[in-house]
C-alpha cells in the first residue's frame, strides 16, 4: 500500500478558539458569520459526563437561552465532534457547560474545568 501526502491550499478551518475552563458561564466563542466544522471536548472529571450546549448568537444570551446544539461528553474522556457541512451561524456563537442534559439557569457547573475547542472559519 503506498501513502502520499499533499498540502491543503485552503484549509476547511482557519481559526481555533480554546475555552480553558469551561462550566456554567456564557462565553462567547465567535461573532458574525462563521462556519463551525469541529469541537473537542476534554473532561477531566472522573465521575460525571458533561453537556456543551451551543446558542447561535453572540450577544444578549443568558444559560437560560435555550441552545440549538448540545454536545455529550462521557467522565474521563476526550469526544470530538465533526459538521462536515458545518454548523452555520450568521450572528455569532456562545457556549456553557453543564453537568445535567437541557442545561438552563439552574444546571450545574462541572466541578474540574473542562475544555472545549471550536474550530470553524468565516464565511
């Protein structure tokens, strides 16, 4: 079996945005039109999974807002996840991470950091 390798002149990601210590609070993770193709999750807590719930907009969300993406990640594991067309938003994206499926304003925060990195290009 041979092997080749070539180099890609327009990569499918050309920004990663790392949020280091992940829990119940807001932040913004991109504004504007962007196209996100890949988030990793990284959790260290080895007794309970956690939930990344995604909100489609940069600004005037709360944990409250209800998320049009939620992602699962098992304790003690690395998940990632891969849109091949792409989760698009056209106003930004947010993100917080909770312990409880449905997230809302009264789930709670893991209780080590987990991180997340999105990785996604502007459109």
């Amino acid at each position: 079996m041979a092997v080749t390798t070539s180099t890609a002149s327009a990569p499918l990601v050309t920004t990663i945005v790392t949020d280091i210590d992940a829990d119940t609070t807001l932040e913004i993770i991109a504004a504007g039109n962007k196209t996100v193709y890949a988030v990793e999750i990284s959790n260290p807590n080895t007794n309970e999974a956690v939930y990344v719930h995604m909100i489609p907009t940069a600004s005037g969300s709360s944990s409250s807002t209800q998320h049009t993406t939620q992602l699962y990640c098992p304790a003690n594991t690395t998940m990632y996840y891969y849109a091949p067309l792409g989760y698009l938003t056209s106003t930004g994206i947010q993100c917080y991470c909770t312990t409880s499926a449905g997230g809302g304003a009264n789930a709670l925060a893991p209780t080590s950091d987990v991180q997340i990195k999105f990785g996604y290009t502007a459109r």
